[in-house]
C-alpha cells in the first residue's frame, strides 16, 4: 500500500505508519509494547531506571510513595532526591551543547527573530535569578509571571526554579480580575510583567493592566519586576515596581543552582476553566521533569537537530511542559513564537516553519480549523518540507481537521500525535507514539509508558473490550500534579471521590476493537437522548465534517419527549450563506454519518463559539443559553470573546 493511504477497519479509518518515518522512527511497535509492558509490571524498576534521565544533585533511594485512599492521600516520586530544574535545562548541556540553540524567538513582525544558544540563555537566567535575589525573593515565594511571549518569559520562569522560588504563570491575555483572583488565591507579593505585549500586530497594555490587578488584590503584591517590550510610556510606582534591564545593571552571572528536594513545589498553574472556577494545579521538581522530559522524546520522536515548535502560549502548561521544561531538559531547540496563526495572513505558522527549518510542530485543534477556513492556498504556498511530526493538544481533533492537517501540511510524510492530558497531568498520557502504532484520525490511541486507563461506568464498575464510558487512571505517574493549592481536600474531592482508589479524568472516553482510546469530551457533557449516551466530540465531528461548516458544538438541552434533545450551534465556512435547504441536509448530514438518534433538534448558525482563552469551546455556556437559563452563567472570566455570548443569548432557538 502507498503511503498516506487509509484502510477503512470494521471500525475507522486507519493510516499505517508512512514507510519513510518508520524507517528513522526511534521506536517500533514491538519497543513500544516491551516498554509499555516493563512499565506496567514493575512501575519501581521501569522508573527507577527513566528518572536517570535527568542530573540528581543527591540521587534518589525510593522510586514510588503513593497513596491514592482518601483518608491517606499522597502522591511522592523519588522523595529522597536532590537536584534543580535549571540546572537540568542548562548547565548540564554547557559542555556539550553549549553553542547549540536553545531558544529561537519569533516575533510578532515578520523577520523579527532571534536565537540564543545554551551558553547565552544560562547566562541570561542566572543574570535573572541574581535579580529576583537582589528584590528579596527567596527559595518557596510565590511568584507571579504575567508576560508576552517573550524570552524574559522563560528566562523568569527559569531563573525562579534555578532558586526554588515556586511560578505561578498568568496568561497575558487574563483581564485585572482575574490576575488579582490568581495572586490572591496563591498569596504571591512578587509580579513579573512587561510594558505591553504585542499579538497580530495589537498591543495589550499589561503593565496597565498589572497595575489594576495589584490594586484589587489590595496590597499583596509588594515588589513588580518590569520588562521593556514596546518602549510605551508606562507609569512606575515608586518602591514597588522596577525596570528589570536597571535591576540588572552590571549584575552578576554567576548563580549557582538551588538544591532542591524532588518533591519541593515547581509551580502552580490554573486549569483552563473549562468546566468551572480554575484550580491551582501544583507540580513539584523531580517527577514532573523526568515526566516532561521522557514524554517530550518520545512522543516527538526527538533527534539531535530537530527543531522543535511548540505554538502554545506559557501560560498554559503545554508552554510550560513544552516549550521550556521538557524540550530544555532534553537539550533540543525549542522555538516560541509571539504571535498568531493569522498575521500578517494565514501562511505564517508554515512560513515560520520554512525560515527555521522546524521539524516537530505541535498545536491545538482550534487552530487548525481556523486555518482549514482559510482553505489550501496559503499552505501551498510554502514548503513545509522540513516538517517531520505534526501534534496537537487541547481538544479532541475533528477527524475531518486531522485529515487537513495530515493531508495538507504534512502531505502524508508526518506522524499525527494526538495527545491527550491536562494540566493535572504534567504531560501526555494518551497518544500514538510516532512509529509505533497505526493511525486513526481523531483516536488518542494508546496510553504512555506507566499509564493504565480503565472505563467504568457511572456505578464504578470498570468495563472490558470494545465499550465507552468514564475515563479513569488507576495508578500514579510520575508527572501527576500533587495538590490544589492550599486546598488538599479540593483534590481529592475533585478527582478520587468519584471513584474511590482511582484518580478521575472528568473525560469520556471510548475504546474500539482495537484497544484504540477515543476521548468523546467532559463528562458534564455527555448527552443522554432517549436512553442513548452520546459524546459530544461524535456529533460535533459528523457536523464538521460537511463542507459549508468550519465549527461546531454540541450540548444537550431539556427535551419534554427525548428526555434530552441535540442542541447544535454551528460556525459556517467563510462566504457560506445559511438558509432552511442548509440546515435540513446538515440534519440529513449527521443521520447518515451516525444514525437518525443523533439528528440536532434545534441548529443555531452562530458567528463565533465561546472559548477559553486557550481555544477550548466552552460548552458549560451553551449549554445555558440551550437550556434558555442564561442569567447566571458562572464563572466567565476565562472567556477569550465574552462578547459572543450575547450574540449567541440574541440569536437562540429556544426561547420560552
Ligand atoms: P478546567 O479543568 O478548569 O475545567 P480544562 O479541563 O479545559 O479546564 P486543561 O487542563 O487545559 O483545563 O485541559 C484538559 C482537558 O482538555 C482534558 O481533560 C480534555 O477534556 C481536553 N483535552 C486536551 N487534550 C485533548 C486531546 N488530545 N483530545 C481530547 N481532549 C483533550
Ligand atoms: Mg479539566
């Protein structure tokens, strides 16, 4: 069979490694299963022998402490071990790799570029940390990082693990409230910012934006460090806010590396909110980076000269795991980009991709239906040749987007990784290993060295064979986040109570014949039409994949017949005008794609979805205009557009 060909199996259509990247690929069906099973039979020795991976100052006697009982709730990796996360990313490369790239910068402009390599990004961390020194912080402080996506980004998250100070990074595009929520909820007095951010040729006023955030967390935050991006006029506060290029004026280079204990806080991060008010994920150092570490190799099938992209912002923990943690602590060349898919047009990821020559290109399923919008051309019009292995993250990919994507830009060479995980997670946990497993668009696939999913269903039983049903981890790993911040009961409420002994994914999840795993979305999503349980991830894929729809979410509202009925809200292809012949055959559409008990009910033509601002559709929302119960929508602050919530409230199909 020809590469980039599919074979329709009894259940999906499946793509076979293409020949080319089996041929290189660093691992093969038969490694992949050897590993997964030495994993799973003896998790002490498989991870005593993989937290080798990284440099320990003091190494570690005990592998594994872990209790998941409630009353007991613990979770410790290598609790014995020493060692620090910059020093990982940095000084142990200097000898070898010193003048090899470690960070490639792309700005916003075209052509605004920059690269550092080993020696000069250790040297700009330590200058950092010396700084965060200088201003009093010290080993445990929270600190706050409120950035673009420039160097000093990753420099401050960098300097702060090199002396033990714990992160906490804010996305920069977090209204005041939010930020202040996000220090207050973690008591942080130090924030780092910039003047402004740039993204699609616009500027973000965050120092603007800082200073409002410190006025609503009423005095918490005592020291701000501040980084000139645009060069704007920006009001400083006398005592409290300082420029960082003054602070660092003639400042050493010369920080040595804080010990620390393996199980000592790295940072907090909050979820997304997706499905509610975020919570402040705690990772600590040493498991958290041998799990960044080994998932980033093997899932990119790492080589020494690749050059790997990561478009994620780093206030997300894809930016954290990888873009800085994993990638720098594997000694690759990690790329980070500040601005958009769509400036100055929608060629410039692969024009990215051309100019740096990236062979490993990662990115969220949102973004890729924005470019299928645009149609083939501005793909075309590149060469992408460089191009080895293509991800995503962040949502389940629409079969008809990963076709795109496998078809259009890595025109059937490259590998999809479809990975799914979640900020609780640390890293990647269900994906296709590049070169050890067949593919199916839109299946996670298989889990990761140390992974043992199971599906139960709502009574706890846990499931066999072929079925479909909540997605549950049954043991540790070494990456799992070990508590809500400043709420232990908060975790185990959150993830063990469910399903006592069993850390809770809040995903559903489906396994095929093949022992392929399909995320079919959030739980609190599942609709249930006449009996039937349905993921919305199938209903909303059958609608995408009609040629005058580029988006589509699916809730379930109250249905006085069905029980629950199939509220659909739908974005259309550019230049498509909606009338009544349309919205029947998008019916018709889902019927003949998978059978008359998922027809939509009611179909709402809508001009943009409700996001997190990490892209994610936020179906909690339409799931309140459905049910015509829109007063109280919750927590909203997480919402990249809140304006498209009241076109979406104007335009329902509900109205009582
Ligand atoms: P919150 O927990 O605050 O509601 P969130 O769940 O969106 O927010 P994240 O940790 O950013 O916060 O996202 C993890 C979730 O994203 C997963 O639980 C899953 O629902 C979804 N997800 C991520 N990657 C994938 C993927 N490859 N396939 C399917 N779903 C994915
Ligand atoms: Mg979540």
């Amino acid at each position: 069979m020809a590469d980039g060909e599919a074979v329709m199996t009894e259940t999906a259509k499946t793509y076979p490694v293409p020949e080319a990247f089996a041929a290189q690929a660093n691992l093969t069906p038969e490694k992949y299963r050897e590993m997964y099973a030495a994993s799973i039979e003896d998790p002490e020795a498989f991870w005593g022998e993989h937290g080798k991976r990284i440099d320990w100052i003091k190494p570690y006697t005990t592998v594994k402490d872990v209790s998941w009982e409630t009353g007991d709730l613990h979770v410790k990796w290598y609790s014995d071990g020493v060692l620090n996360v910059s020093a990982n990313c940095l000084d142990r490369h200097l000898e070898t790799r010193g003048d090899k790239p470690a960070l490639i910068w792309e700005g916003d402009e075209p052509g605004d570029s920059h690269t550092l390599t080993y020696r000069q990004l250790h040297t700009a961390v330590c200058k950092f940390a010396n700084v965060l020194k200088k201003l009093g912080v010290k080993k445990g402080d929270r600190v706050t990082i409120y950035m673009p996506m420039i160097l000093e980004a990753a420099y401050a998250m960098l300097a702060c693990a090199r002396i033990g100070a714990v992160h906490s990074v804010v996305f920069g595009g977090f209204s005041p409230e939010a930020l202040a929520g996000r220090i207050t909820d973690c008591e942080s007095d130090f924030l780092i910012t910039s003047d402004e951010g740039v993204r699609g040729g616009r500027k973000v006023p965050l120092k603007v934006n800082a200073d409002k955030a410190a006025d609503i967390a009423g005095g918490m935050v005592k020291t701000m460090l501040v980084v000139k991006r645009t060069g704007s006029d920006v009001a400083m506060q006398d005592g409290r806010d300082h420029w960082l290029h003054e602070a660092a004026d003639g400042i050493s280079a010369d920080c040595p590396p804080e010990p620390m204990n393996a199980e000592d806080p790295l940072f907090i991060l909050y979820t997304s909110g997706s499905t509610g008010k975020p919570k402040g994920v705690l990772h600590t150092t040493g498991g958290y980076l041998v799990w960044a570490s080994m998932t980033h190799d093997y899932v990119f099938d790492l080589k020494e000269d690749d050059v790997y992209w990561c478009t994620a912002d780093v206030g997300w923990v894809t930016g954290h795991t990888y873009i800085v943690y994993g990638p720098l602590a594997n000694g690759a060349t990690s790329l980070m980009f500040e601005g958009v898919p769509t400036y100055p047009d929608a060629s410039r990821f692969w024009k990215v991709c051309d100019d740096h020559k990236v062979s490993l290109f990662y990115t969220a399923p949102t973004a890729i239906r924005a470019l299928m919008r645009e149609g083939e051309e501005p793909v075309r019009a590149t060469s992408r040749s460089s191009l080895r292995v293509l991800g995503t993250v962040g949502e389940p990919i629409n079969p008809e987007a990963w076709e795109w994507y496998f078809h259009v830009v890595g025109e059937q060479r490259c590998p999809i990784v479809d990975t799914w995980w979640q900020t609780e997670t640390g890293g990647a946990m269900i994906v296709p290993l590049p070169g050890a497993t067949d593919m199916k668009p839109g299946a996670g696939s298989h889990p990761f060295f140390g992974i043992k999913p199971a599906l139960v269903d709502a009574e706890g039983n846990i499931l066999d064979g072929a079925t479909e049903g909540n997605l549950l981890i049954t043991d540790s790993w070494p990456g799992q986040m070990r508590t809500v911040y400043g709420d232990h009961q908060r975790f185990i409420d959150t993830y063990f109570m469910a399903y006592p002994g069993n850390y809770f994914t809040g995903d559903g999840c489906r396994r095929d014949e093949d022992g392929f795993y399909w995320i079919t979305g959030r739980v609190d999503d599942v609709i249930n039409v006449s009996g039937h349980r349905m993921g919305t991830a199938e209903v909303e894929s059958a609608l995408v994949s009609h040629d005058a729809v580029a988006e589509a979410a699916v809730v379930g509202y109250p249905h006085d017949v069905k029980g629950q009925g199939i509220y659909a809200y739908v974005t259309l292809v550019a230049g498509v005008e909606p009338d009544d012949a349309l919205l029947k055959n998008l019916v018709q559409h889902v019927r003949a794609e998978i059978g008359p008990i998922a027809s939509p009910d009611l179909i709402q033509i809508a001009p943009g979805l409700p996001k997190t601002r990490s892209g994610k559709i936020m179906r909690r929302i339409l799931r309140k205009i459905a049910e015509d119960e829109y007063s109280n929508l919750g927590d909203t602050s997480t919402l990249a557009e809140p304006e498209v919530v009241n076109d979406l409230i104007d335009n329902r199909q509900n109205k009582k």
